[in-house]
C-alpha cells in the first residue's frame, strides 16, 4: 500500500485542530481533582474535596441555583418576547421590518463592556443593583437576539400559506396560531430558548457590573473566587458544567435524530 | 354534519366587485352569478383576475367595492374562517405536522364535532378520494396527487355549500390531471355542493364544468357552457383562448345587412353583422375549413373560397391538420379526415367553408398564444 502523504497531512491538521479545540476544557477535569489548594496543571495528589467544597459551601451552591433561577426566567421572558417579535418582524413588510430586526439584534455586536456600563447607570438610579429583576432585564437583552435569529431562520421556511388553508378550514387567527404555526417553529422556539438559557447561565461582564454580595451568580462566584485565591473549586465547577452541556446537547443529538426517522 | 346527507349547494352571487394593488386594477366592476349546486370555472391567463375572485370569495382578501353573497348571506365582510367554504390549493398546504385523518379532522375540529362523529365523517371523506388506508401517514410520505386528494377531502369533510379550488391540478403530470378530473366531477355530483374552480388550461375547463367564466385583464369576457365558448364566442379573445382557430384579418363592408371581409384578395361574406367601423375579423375552426385542389370549388352564395399554398402537413392518426398560407403572409389551419392522398408542402390549394361558420369579431388585439 502505498504511503498518502497528503491526506496524512490532512488528518494530521484535524487532530491538531480538534485537539486545540477542546484542550483547554479536557484540563479542567484532571485539575478538578487535584490534591492541594493550587492550579497547577498537572495537578498533584488526588482528592474530590473540591467536589465536596463546592455541594456543601452556601456560596458556591447558591450563587449555582441563583444562575439556574435567573436562567430559567431570562429563557422564558427572551422566548416569549423574541418569538413575538420575530413573528412580527416576518409578517411586516418594507424596510421597517429590517430597521426594527438590526435594532433587536444590537446587543449581540456592542462590545459587552458598553453595555454593561450603560446598564450600571441606569441601575444605580433605579435600584436594580442586585436584585433579580435587574439580572432577568439584562440578561434577556442579551438573550433576545439569539431568540430573533433562531426563530426567524425557522420561520422563513414556514409556509405562511398554511394559515390561509387553517383559516378556509374555520379556524380563528389564535386558533391557526397555536395548532398550526407554533406547533410547525416550535424547533426554532425550543433552540432560542436554549441558546437564551446559555446566555444568561453563562453571561459574565454585565452580571460583574451589577452584582451584589447578596445576590451572585455562578460565573461572578468563579470569577471572584479566581481573583481572590486560585481556588481549584473553580474546575469541579467547570467540569460538572461541562458534564451536564454534554449530556444536554448528547441527548438532544440522540432525540433530534430519531424524531427525524419518525 | 356528515357527508350522508347530500349538500344543498349555494348560490353565489358576484356583484359589481373591484379590487385594486396599488395602481394596479385586478378586478374592474366584476359581476356574475354560479348557480347553486353548478361546477363553474374561471378561466383565463395568469393576472386575470381569476385566482383574485377566487380569494375573495374565500375572503383571503379584502373587497375593494361591491357585494358578494353565498345564498341568502352577504359575506364581502366576514372574516375567512366564518365563512364555511371550502378551499383547495394548487400547493395542497396540508399540515406537515398533522397525519392524515388529524389534517381531514381539524375542519370538524374547529366546528366542535362530536368525537364519535368526526372520525366518521373523517373516513368517509377518505373514502370518497379513495385514500382509507393512508389515514396514519404523513403528507410528506404521500405522492403528489395523494396529497391534493387529501386536501380535497379536507375541504369536503365538513360539508361546505360552496367548495372552490385554485388550480389542484396545476402541479400534477398529464396522466394523473385526467385521472383527478374525473374524480373531481364524481365528488362534484355525488357531493350536490357548488364548486368554483380556477384553472388557466382551458381543456380543463371544457372537461369540467357546466358553464365557464372567461377571465381577461381584470374583467370576465364572457360566461357560458364548453359549447357556447367554442360555436358562439362573444370576442376574439374567447374565440382564441378555447380551441383552436385561425383568425382572418382584413376590411371589412357592410351593404346593406350583409358584411363581407377583403383578406388577401379574396372576398369573404359572413353571417352577421359588423356593429361598428373598427377593425374586425373572421374566427375559424380548423374542423370546418375544406382544403381541396385549386380551382374545384363552387361559388354558391353559402361557402367563402380562398387559395392559398401548403405550409406544413401533420398527420395525427385519425386526422390530418394543414397549415395553409394566404397570400397576404398569414396562415389558416385546417383539419381533415386523413386522406390516402395528402396534399405536398408547397402545392397551391384552395380553403372553403360554409359562410355560417366563420364567425365575425371585432378585433380586439388578441393574438392565439395561449398564456399558461
């Protein structure tokens, strides 16, 4: 057999690539279980104190369920209103459309920073420093335009003819909306939702900016926590966060592709 | 509501109707009336006017001006889905996420009937397109012509007075077109709804329906049976779009109740008057124009004689069809019982036909190209 060079060459660049890719994740994990109270890769000794630390701290599992709770209700608020508009935006007709889809989409291309300042201003005015409420109007911002796009995408192949043909078969506009348009984007809602979920879960800069010792969420507690000790708590947290996106995203694979076969 | 019991099928009276895009006038002060339980269609070339009545019967658009009734009911102003007609789409818009009894059930659905009732009402729709043993799949595992047939029995399972269909045949193949025509006209008696269906492809209509609706920029030119359109066309346009035909153009004269056209050096009389100075023609059908040697025919006051030279000869089976030229650069087609001893392409000929049969039309500018 003879020696391929170039597509040796070939294979030889993905692995480098794919390896690039995912390394810095894959290091988390060994470090998760380092013996002592540093860093340092590689890590020495052995122990699960850092998984422990992190269930049994109040700091560590609580900043978590705030996360979770912020999480949940910016997907919620994100979905509803992005799919509104999103909706919206495909029904109207001219130019207006694209002025209003640019103006929603903004907040994924300003520089983090500019926002999260802009959001500072108006909450230390407003008292929304810390609270919930000013953690689920930020991040929902944030977490519009992934909604916009995601149902917007699904929508440009919907065929808006089936509301007429709902609509000569007796249904009200509701009615065609919910037994016939909902059910025909909902994969466009249901990823929205997901990516405004992962938006807000993981949303740094802005929640930095607006955070409060009563009120942290997951990635300020790492943050903080990196800043004040290098505190190897920090990778069991990132390696049950990685375990539980690839389990997700593993399960939503192994579902899509057997609702495809349907 | 099931499809037991026969339909009575509506009346629908088209009154005066205008609708405008823009500065773009679709439909110009249209009326006309389908009687209740008649299959009638529209006919005519795409931005008629056709598919726009249609819609607005559905309600999918909004009147610009006049009244439409269904029976006893003005329905210019009720929304779509109030309006109890049903529709089918020349793009079957079945719901991809519902199998096919959900998508013949929702109508019924929608109407609140009892469960009991629906699944029913839902296999006996099914039944009649012949489809009972798909009722689980989904649209995407059915043919095309599957698909129209279960859009079709959507449209009837809740036994709509009034169906209307805008072009379903129109991406199907030949073959299958023919085989749905004659299921739709069974449905059509069996079911005693009246039907409205839009079509460009005039043989369609021909085979369909009790009367025809001619449709032309925005105004309809003329209703009548198949029969009507073919023998008695009212304008060129007509004449043209149904059949095939040859069209004579010339001078025309009147003397006294008679007029005769001048083409190409020959002096033609029609039955009939010229109503005005315009210009007019001569309509002719190929099945009624002669083609014979030269100089064979008789002058007898009742067949008009031109001569002309054969351009082309097609022979189709049980007949043959002559494509003859006139002096003045035009042509007439004519078509023969097959002959043992065709004319050749090239030898000079002579065209008769009874004077009764050319029919005399102001000319309007149509031309034969038949717009799909």
């Amino acid at each position: 057999m003879k020696l391929n060079v170039p597509r040796l060459l070939l294979r030889l660049t993905c692995l480098l690539i794919a390896i690039w890719l995912v390394a810095p994740t894959l290091i988390v994990i060994p470090m998760s279980f380092a013996g002592q109270k540093s860093l340092a890769f590689p890590p020495k000794g052995f122990s699960l104190q850092w998984y422990e630390n992190f269930f049994t701290n109040p700091q560590w599992i609580g900043s978590l369920i705030v996360s979770a709770k912020v999480a949940l209700m910016v997907a919620v608020v994100a979905t509803i209103i992005g799919t509104m508009a999103a909706i919206g935006i495909e029904r109207m007709k001219g130019s207006a459309a694209g002025i209003i889809r640019a103006v929603l989409i903004t907040p994924m291309i300003v520089p983090g920073v500019v926002l999260a300042v802009g959001i500072y201003a108006v909450y230390l005015d407003t008292r929304l420093v810390g609270t919930w409420t000013g953690y689920v109007l930020a991040h929902t911002l944030l977490a519009i335009p992934f909604v916009v796009i995601a149902v917007g995408a699904n929508l440009a192949v919907f065929d808006a003819r089936l509301e007429t043909a709902a609509a000569s078969l007796g249904a009200s506009r509701l009615t065609t909306f919910f037994t016939i348009t909902l059910p025909l984007i909902l994969p466009g809602i249901l990823s929205g939702s997901l990516f405004a979920f992962v938006t807000s879960f993981d949303e740094v800069i802005v929640s930095l900016f607006i955070t409060s010792p009563q009120l942290k969420t997951l990635p300020v507690q790492i943050y903080s926590s990196m800043t004040r000790d290098a505190d190897p708590t920090v990778a069991a947290v990132g390696s049950l966060i990685f375990l539980a996106t690839s389990l997700i995203i593993g399960l939503g694979l192994i579902f899509g592709m057997r609702g495809r076969k349907a | 509501m099931t499809l037991e019991t026969v339909t009575k099928g509506a009346a629908v009276d088209i009154c005066g109707v205008s609708k405008v895009y823009g500065n773009f006038t679709a439909l110009d002060n249209v009326s006309l009336r389908v009687e209740p339980g008649e299959f009638m269609s529209f006919l005519g070339p795409s931005g008629s006017g056709k598919t726009t009545t249609l819609n607005l019967i559905a309600g999918f658009t909004d009147l610009n001006g006049g009244e439409i009734r269904l029976g006893e009911r003005s329905i210019g102003h009720v929304p779509a889905h109030k309006r109890n007609i049903g529709v089918v789409f020349q793009h079957y818009a079945l719901f991809p996420h519902m199998s096919v009894a959900q998508n013949v059930a929702y109508p019924l659905k929608q109407r609140r009937v009892a469960k009991v009732d629906r699944a029913r009402a839902v296999d006996l729709a099914l039944q009649k397109v012949q489809l009972e043993k798909f009722s689980h799949r989904y649209p995407s595992e059915l043919s095309g012509g599957q698909q129209q047939r279960v859009a079709l029995a959507r449209a009837m399972v809740f036994t709509p007075s009034l169906l209307l269909m805008d072009e379903p045949l129109g991406a199907l193949d030949k073959k299958l077109r023919e085989v749905l025509q004659l299921e739709i006209r069974r449905i059509h008696r069996e079911l005693g709804s009246t039907f409205v269906y839009v079509t460009h492809d005039q043989e369609e209509a021909l085979v369909l329906s009790d009367r025809i609706a001619v449709f032309n920029k925005g105004r309809i030119e003329q209703v009548g049976s198949g029969h009507q359109l073919y023998t008695q066309p009212e304008t060129l346009f007509v004449g043209q779009f149904i059949g095939e035909s040859s069209v004579l153009r010339g001078t025309h004269r009147t003397q006294g109740n008679e007029t005769a056209l001048t083409v190409a050096g020959a002096t033609l009389a029609v039955s009939g008057q010229a109503k005005s100075d315009a210009a007019h023609v001569i309509l002719l059908r190929p099945e009624n124009v002669r083609v014979q040697p030269k100089g064979t025919g008789r002058h007898d006051g009742m067949t008009n004689i031109i001569s002309g030279t054969v351009r082309e000869m097609l022979y189709l089976g049980a007949a043959m069809k002559y494509e003859v030229g006139l002096a003045d650069g035009s042509h007439v087609i004519a078509r023969t019982p097959t002959q043992t001893e065709p004319f050749a392409i090239g030898q000079p000929v002579e065209l008769a036909w009874n004077l009764k049969d050319g029919t005399l039309l102001a000319d309007d500018g149509s031309t034969a190209g038949h717009e799909a």
